[in-house]
C-alpha cells in the first residue's frame, strides 16, 4: 500500500530538519555530506515539494526535481529488503501465497505448493480453496450399471464420466472423489485357479437317476481374447479352449468315462459372465449319450455354477 506524505508550510521546520538528519548516520562515509544515490525530499517553492539525490562523490545533493504541489509528492522509495518467506532449495517460497481444498477443509499453501495452515473446516465441502455454500460438485464417482458416474456432495447423479467411461472389459470401482487422475476402471486379471460350485448340486439326470456336482477346481488362463482352461474331477482331466469376449467367457472341452457298462463320450460348455475381477456367474452343461438296454439316450445336464478366484 502507497503512503501519501504531507508538507504543509505548518510543517517545514520539521520537514527541514528531517531532511538534515538524513544526511548523517552510519551509511554515510566520514566526510561526505550524504551516502551517493541517497534520496530525499526537497522544498521546490513554497507550496511545491520535489526529490534530490545525493552524487556519485557523495559531497552534495542534486537539484530538486520532480516538483509537485506538497499533498501529491511521494516520499522516497523504500529500498530495504521485504520479507519473501521461507526458501525451498534455493526457491524463495512466499507464505500464504493461495488456499487449496484438502478433503473439506481449506488451507493456506506457498508458492512453492507446500501445505500450511487451517484455515477453515468445511460442513458441507469445499471446492476452488472456499466452502461450498450448497452441494458441492463432482465430490465422488460411484458405479451405476458398471460405468463410474459423477456424485455430488448431496448424493445427485451427475451423468456419466464421459471419456473416462470403462471399455467393455473393465470393471467400474467406487472412489471418494472426482479426481480425474484417479483410476475409476479396473482392467482383469483372470490367470489363475477359480473354484466352481453349483446351485442346486443334485438334480435327476435325463430322468433315470440323480446325480451330484462337486464342488470343482477351474485353472483358467487367459491370453488376449482366447482362454484355456482344465478340471481334474473324479480321476479324468477335461481341458476347455474357448475365448472371452468382454466380460462374457465361454468354453468347450470333451472327454471318455470308462465303466462297466462301457464307454461315453462326455461334451461340456462353459459359459460365464464375469460380475468382478474375482467372480462370475452362469451355466456348465454336459451333454452325453446313454445306451438304455441297446437304445442310445440323448441327455443334457445343465448346472447354474458360480465361480471364485482362489
């Protein structure tokens, strides 16, 4: 803030005798009548005011100039040194320097980004470093129908993230804010064993007895789009191939059980949505052929499973 200072004729004595003792002190050599490049005010007229400076040799002052009527003139320059604040590796760092929002509070930073003190704890949230006056916008993304979608401090849906919205083989997450940089779709991992049970896991089959799926261990592996996958159940290892089209995994795999009545061909499909990065959901079937005394009976099982990564 500029200071105006005010040279009445009333005050020319003292404005003399302030101007004389701006001459002496500790910064003017022994000798001299003033320190070189020293400023002071100056009487130009009676009623006008102006500003000399002290020579190179420091033996005198210059004439008066810059002369203006006495309640216009500013008084010297003031050359000492301001307080910058703190400094952070070489950096001068300037306190106080903008408020920024931290969770629902505001803050103080510096210049240099470093968080300083409270200075105000929000009730209903704070956006741009001030508190929110109403519901604060943007405060968090939560899923709806497996897309992140903005949420406000009162709980509204704002739409769709838009470019941030999950591709077809991601899985939305809940956050606690509308940070863009963070990660609203989580890509999968699928490799590695899942376990299979169904629900119900005993059923008649084709009408002639009934029968028990147990509970199952699935190795899954999964290369780009295609999928491969094997169960060891009841002393025989079937092994699947198939692919996963977004979150939709789907896979067939064969194989010979041996008895005393003989031999059948077993076909099995598996087909599954996953709901999470660790679960999904959906039907394996296995379609067979009996020989009931000489004729050959179609049959089909269908078991509603769901599965667990282990």
């Amino acid at each position: 803030m500029n200071h105006r200072t005010s040279l009445g004729l009333s005050c020319l004595v003292v404005a003399l005798s302030w101007v004389l003792c701006g001459c002496g002190g500790s910064d003017v050599p022994a000798g001299d009548t003033c320190a070189p490049g020293e400023t002071q005010l100056c009487l130009c007229t009676a009623t006008e005011n102006g500003i000399q400076t002290c020579n190179d040799n420091g033996t005198g002052w210059g004439s008066c100039e810059q002369c203006l009527a006495d309640d216009v003139v500013q008084p010297p320059a003031d050359t000492s040194t301001p307080d910058t604040g703190s400094e952070d590796n070489g950096q001068v760092c300037l306190p106080q320097y903008e408020k920024k929002c931290v969770g629902k509070n505001v803050h103080w930073f510096d210049s240099c980004g470093q968080q300083a003190e409270l200075v105000d704890s929000c009730d209903v949230g704070c956006t741009a470093g001030e508190c929110a006056q109403g519901c604060v916008p943007k405060e968090s993304v939560k899923c709806v129908d497996g897309q992140p979608h903005f949420f406000d401090s009162c709980g509204v849906d704002g739409g769709i993230f838009g470019a941030k919205a999950c591709a077809d083989h991601e899985f939305c997450k809940d956050t606690d804010t509308g940070n863009p940089d963070d990660k609203f779709c989580q890509k999968p991992y699928y490799n590695g064993k899942w376990v299979m049970t169904a629900n119900p896991n005993t059923k008649e089959v084709c009408g002639i007895a009934s029968t028990t799926y147990p509970s199952q261990a699935l190795q899954l592996t999964v290369e780009g789009s295609n999928a491969t996958a094997s169960i060891f159940i009841l002393g025989y290892t079937v092994n699947y191939e198939g692919t996963v089209e977004g979150k939709t995994l789907n896979m067939e795999g064969n194989y010979t059980q041996t008895g005393i009545t003989g031999t059948v061909d077993h076909q099995e499909t598996i087909e599954v949505v996953f709901s999470s990065p660790s679960e999904f959901a959906g039907i394996h079937s296995d379609e067979f052929e009996l020989d009931l005394l000489g004729e050959p009976l179609p049959c089909v099982v269908y078991w509603n499973v769901t599965g667990a990564k282990n």
